[in-house]
C-alpha cells in the first residue's frame, strides 16, 4: 500500500546536454536508421531519448524526494509503462532542464491476487530559451508480493 | 525499412499496418547496446545469473528497449516530427532469439485546430504470440492539398 497522499510531491529536477553524439548512439540502439539522426547540424532526439538523461546525476536541479523517501519498495517496483506529449523540437545542442512531480497513485486488484499500486511521474522538459518541449510521464507499479 | 511518411488522405480509419518488417534474433547485443546508449544497466537486462536467481530463464530486453524500436516504426510511417503522443505499456518479456513484429490501427482521423491527426493503437508481438508492448500514437500528418 502506498500512501495516497505522495500525489503532488516534488522528485527534483535534473539537467540534459542532447548531445549529436548520444543522439547518434541512440538511434543505432532502437535500430533506426533514418538519416536525420546521423546529420552534421540539427539532428532531432528521437522520440524516447530522453531516457538517456533518467540516469543521469541532476545538475542543478535535485533536492527532490527519491521513490524510496515515498514507502515504495523498489525490490517491488515495475516500469509498466511511459507516455510522452511532444510539445517543440528537441534537438542536438539544446540544453534541457527537467522537472518531476508524483501525479497519481492508483490501485487495482492482480489478477493473481495482491494489490497493484500504480504510481505516475510526471516530467516537464524545458529548453534553453524556457520552452516546455516534452511531457513525459513514468508509470511504476509496485506489486504487493516481492516480483518473483 | 522504407520510411513512407503518409499523408492525411492516405489513411483510414480502421487501416490496419501488418507488413512491418519483424526483427529477427533478438540478442543480448541488442539490450547491451541499448543499456550503452540510455545509461540503464540494470543487471536483469544483461547478466543472466541476476535474471535466473529471481526465476526468469534469461536477461530480457528492457521495456525501453521495445518502445525505441517501436517508436522508429512510427517515425517511419507518419514522420519524424509529426508525433503529437506517443505511449507504451510493458505486457512481456522479450528473450534473446525472438522475433518481434510491430502492427498498427488507425482508430481516428480528424482534425485538431489546424491540424490534421489521426489516433492508432499499436502492438507488439513475439513469435510465441506473447504481446510485449502495447502502445498509442497521436499524429499530425501532412495534406497532399
């Protein structure tokens, strides 16, 4: 069970260079070979590269609470799923800064008995001249019994 | 792949994409490369000691991993920079040696502001017929007019 009452809470922010070269590196991973991502000037971060920046240390940003600081287990928790808004470009040499915040908790009933408790990060990705370019939103599911 | 980059009048409600190329033998390789370029190394994804003492039968590809693929079928298909949303959820695991197949429906055309979007549902499957990822597109696609 997880305290309801964590909708709201600040995770902390992060920073992001979307660099040509992680762009690149990227692309070659989810196997695209669209050769937007490859060019000298301007090349575009595909749709889910913003993941590269997830497990980054925050630089600025931080301050915020971890998944551990809310009671959930992590031993228990499941990325189950993720939605994006694409609001602007995203391109090679934009700076980005990120800002997270707990924007529901929902529970449902396993179908193999047990609650799952689904927990939604909400993400706002804002570019070097304040535009907000991407919402991102993480959902997580922690499973009553230890993932087995 | 051939990127086709369709157009309004093209599509239909109800059209539904089923001759996406699959990708054929999916490998560790696969989940490595993409743990080097997202910075997620969680060890499930390429240490097959970790996977089998918590009772899966190997590494398995990150749910990342499936959505990254998927997402540069849609690119393809409707354009880089012509995706409003983009959505996923994780259903299975992909192991090493499978085959993943992409499809797509389109459930709605129509016209937002001055946009012309359409709503399609995706998935996708491993050669057992297990689903791995189900997902939702929105799209603004360019007019012929």
């Amino acid at each position: 069970m997880v305290d309801k009452s964590i909708v709201g809470t600040e995770m902390g922010g992060g920073g992001m260079v979307v660099e040509r070269g992680k762009i690149m590196e990227f692309a070659r991973a989810i196997l695209d070979e669209n050769p937007v991502y490859f060019q000298e000037n301007d090349a575009p971060a595909p749709l889910t590269f913003t993941m590269a920046g997830a497990h980054w240390p925050t630089s600025g940003g931080g301050g915020g609470a971890k998944l551990a600081d809310l009671g959930l287990d992590l031993l228990r928790v499941l990325h189950a799923g993720q939605e994006y808004e694409y609001l602007g470009e995203i391109k090679a040499g934009d700076s980005l800064t990120s800002r997270s915040v707990i924007s529901d908790v929902s529970e449902k009933e396993g179908k193999r008995g047990g609650t799952m408790t689904f927990i939604t990060s909400e993400t706002t990705f804002t570019n070097q001249r304040g535009e907000d370019v991407l919402k991102s939103r993480t959902i997580l599911v922690q499973t009553s019994k230890a993932a087995s | 792949m051939d990127r086709i980059n369709v157009h309004f009048e093209d599509v239909q409600e109800g059209d539904e994409i089923s001759d996406w190329a699959p990708i054929e033998n999916i490998s560790r390789s696969h989940f490595v490369r993409y743990a080097g370029a997202s910075g997620d190394f969680n060890p499930m994804h390429h240490d097959d000691t970790v996977a089998q003492n918590v009772g899966y039968p190997s590494v398995f590809g990150h749910g990342m991993f499936s959505a990254g693929v998927l997402s540069h079928y849609v690119t393809d298909w409707v354009g880089v920079g012509n995706v409003r949303k983009y959505g996923v959820s994780f259903r299975g695991q992909l192991y090493p040696g499978a085959t993943l197949t992409f499809t797509a429906k389109v459930d709605k055309k129509y016209k937002e502001g001055d946009e012309n979007r359409i709503d399609a549902t995706l998935q996708g499957v491993d050669d057992k017929g297990t689903v791995i990822i189900n997902g939702t597109l929105t799209a603004a696609l360019p007019s012929r007019g």
